[in-house]
C-alpha cells in the first residue's frame, strides 16, 4: 500500500515513502549521518529559524527565478549534488538523476563515487545539458589526473573537490547494515572491507595527505572552475578566494562527516558581512547545501548571499521511491513552491533577495 506518486505534496514526504519502501541497507545508507546525527537535524532545524521581511505592494504577476552558477543558465537556482552510490536506490542508478535534471534544466553534480560510470552519466545528458564532476582525491595522484583530464575533455563545467572528507564519518547506522556492492563501477584499486557499512567500504583510496598546497596543482592541470566542496568557516572562504578559486560550497556534508559541524545557512550568515567588509564580495560563487527541503529555504540562503543550493537525499528518496516520475514531481513541487513563495515575499527575480527580507536573530539564539 505504498502511497500514489500525486500524494507528495512537498520533498519531505519523498523521504517517508522511501523509508518504507526502500531496502533496509539503502536506507541505511542514504539516511544516515554521523554519530549522534546532531549536525543533520540541525541542517534543516536551521533554516526554521529564519523568517522573513515581505516586501508589499511589488507587482509579483511574473516572477523569474532562473539564475547563473559558473557561467551555466539554469531555470532555477538549485542543483542536484553528488551522492554517491545511486544503484542503492534504483537499478538504473545516477542517470534517472540526470534525465530529472535535463527536463527541468538544472545542472547535475556527478560523484566520483556513482553506481554508473561516469561516461554512463555523461552519455545520458541531453544536449547542452550541464554537469560538474565531483571528485575525491586519490592518494595516486595519476588517477586523480586522469578522472580531471577526462572530465574536461566530455564537457564537465565544473570541478568540485570534497574537502571535507580526508577520513569518512563514523554512520553508525550505515556501518550496522551489511553491505554488499550492487554491481557498481567503483574501480578504486583496492579491495574493499564491507564489514564497516558502504560510505567506509568504497572510499579507503581517499588522500588524507590532500591541502591547501594541493590547489595550484588542480589549476594547472584543468581549465575547468573550481569549486570547494565542503568549507565550514569564513577563514577558509578568504583562504579560497586567495588560492584563486572560483566557487565554495558551504556544506557539512549532509551531517555524514564531522557531527557537531554548523549548518552551512549559518556559516553563509556569517560569510557574507565579512566578506563584505574585506570588500571580497562577488569575488567567488557561493554555494550553500545541507538540509534544503523547501523553496523558503532556497530563498533564505538566496536572500543571505547564496548564488545557489544544492540538495541531496530529497532526490535519492524521489528516486528510490518512484524513478524518474518523482525525481520529476519532487523538481516540479520545488518549482511550483518557487513560484509561489517568491510572490508571497515581494520577488520577481532572484536579483531582489537581498538581507533585508530575511531577519536572522534568532538564528544564533536558540
Ligand atoms: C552524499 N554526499 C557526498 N558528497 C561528496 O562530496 N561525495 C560523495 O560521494 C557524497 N555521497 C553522498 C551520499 C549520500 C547518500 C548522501 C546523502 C550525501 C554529500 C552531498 O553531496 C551533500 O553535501 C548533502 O547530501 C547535502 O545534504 P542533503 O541535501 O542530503 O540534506
């Protein structure tokens, strides 16, 4: 008695379709956050505790919430992250995500770690359709090279380097449930250990030695943006921009990493005024995920500096529930929540979010 595709309302309810629905090691997987899972509740916790400054009386009969992340056009200011492991949750894997993404014109994140092989993901897109590479460094940097090189030369718009993974997050969860490979295309030369759950038996080839001295390197071998993937304070926001990269992703991971970690909206809070200050604003993208369920929540991180967000289970649980149909409807929703939500604030186009529709105090008293 699984629920009709037409009774999700909003990304949430995905997320308890999939629960019931989805194999118990997938879900496992999917769900689960690091220790006590403290950082993932607060991801979304902490978009509920901003409100909104509506502005009234703006003429809202046509609103326009397509923005520009690295140079592409997108319809909306959101992108599908990398997660790893799509097969877990659908037998066709990664490429339901990527014909989701075609359809509704939003740039899909690759991870170096999909069910499919890369040149599957690549081959599924539609014509001018946009995807980045997500890449986890490998100790053997000739591999690391190799996966850039490629990526590029197939028409990757963006390289986002995951640095905030140099040891995989203890997923307790994860780690309970037996593991076995559902016939991925993991190929990372070793031999894996399934006895500690899926996220620790895929990623034992992970450079734990990776810095900032590593940056310089990655600019000469690509000509593609670079973008940080993980960044968790503003010291390190300046640090990026001064390493001369063109993008951060404010992020913690999805709560799979470091627990006790913020909540990547209160470290954009904190960015942005500081940035401003040093005069750095406009120097680099800022992108900002964790927790994004709502198109509220889009135009908060928007309003507060964001140039996008992205999101990640809402689509795996879309996906593992109903295919491509509900990673479509869950797209459709977040559109129709754009729409709606944009007017309801006195928006027409993402150029009119700005810090005074949104009022933080009670972002840090709580
Ligand atoms: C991830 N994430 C992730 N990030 C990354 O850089 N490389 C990866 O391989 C993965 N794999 C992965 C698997 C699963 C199942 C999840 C849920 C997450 C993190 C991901 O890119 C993103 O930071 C979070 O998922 C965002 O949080 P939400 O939207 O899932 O709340």
């Amino acid at each position: 008695d699984m629920p009709m595709l037409e009774q999700c309302y909003n990304l949430l309810d995905f997320e308890a379709v999939a629960r019931r629905v989805m194999k118990k090691t997938a879900w496992a997987y999917y769900s689960s956050a690091a220790d006590d899972e403290i950082t993932l509740r607060e991801n979304h916790a902490a978009y509920h505790r901003i409100w909104f400054r509506p502005r009234i009386l703006v003429d809202v009969e046509k609103v326009d919430f397509s923005t520009t992340m690295l140079g592409t056009n997108v319809d909306m200011p959101f992108y599908v992250t990398a997660t790893a492991l799509g097969k877990l949750g659908h037998i066709e894997g990664e490429v339901v995500l990527t014909r989701a993404a075609a359809k509704h014109n939003v740039i899909q994140m690759i991870p170096t770690l999909a069910s499919c092989s890369f040149d599957e993901i690549v081959d599924a897109a539609s014509g001018d359709q946009v995807q980045w590479l997500q890449l986890y460094v490998n100790k053997d940097r000739a591999i690391t090279e190799k996966i850039v090189r490629h990526a590029e030369a197939r028409g990757c718009k963006g390289l986002f380097i995951t640095v905030d993974a140099p040891q995989l997050g203890r997923r307790e969860k994860d780690m309970r449930s037996k593991f076995t490979d559902p016939g991925s295309n993991i190929q990372s030369g070793q031999t894996t250990d399934t006895s500690q759950g899926a996220a620790r038996a895929i990623s034992s080839f992970i450079d734990p030695g990776l810095s900032w001295s590593d940056i310089p390197w990655f600019k000469s071998i690509t000509k593609m943006p670079i973008v940080l993937k993980g960044v968790q304070r503003v010291e390190d926001v300046v640090k990026a921009i001064e390493a001369g990269v063109q993008g951060v992703v404010l992020s913690n991971h999805g709560g799979r990493q470091l627990d006790f970690a913020r909540s990547a909206i209160e470290v954009l809070a904190e960015t942005m005024p500081v940035l401003r200050e040093l005069g750095l604003e406009g120097r680099i993208e800022i992108f900002v995920d964790g927790g994004v369920r709502r198109a509220t929540d889009i135009i908060k991180a928007l309003c507060l500096g964001a140039t996008g967000v992205g999101i990640g289970r809402p689509f795996l649980y879309a996906m593992s529930a109903y295919g491509f149909d509900g990673v479509d409807r869950a797209m459709q929703l977040l559109r129709d929540e754009m729409e709606m939500n944009m007017r309801l604030i006195g928006a027409t186009t993402v150029a009119d979010l700005n810090p005074a529709m949104v009022d933080v105090r009670s972002l840090y008293n709580h």
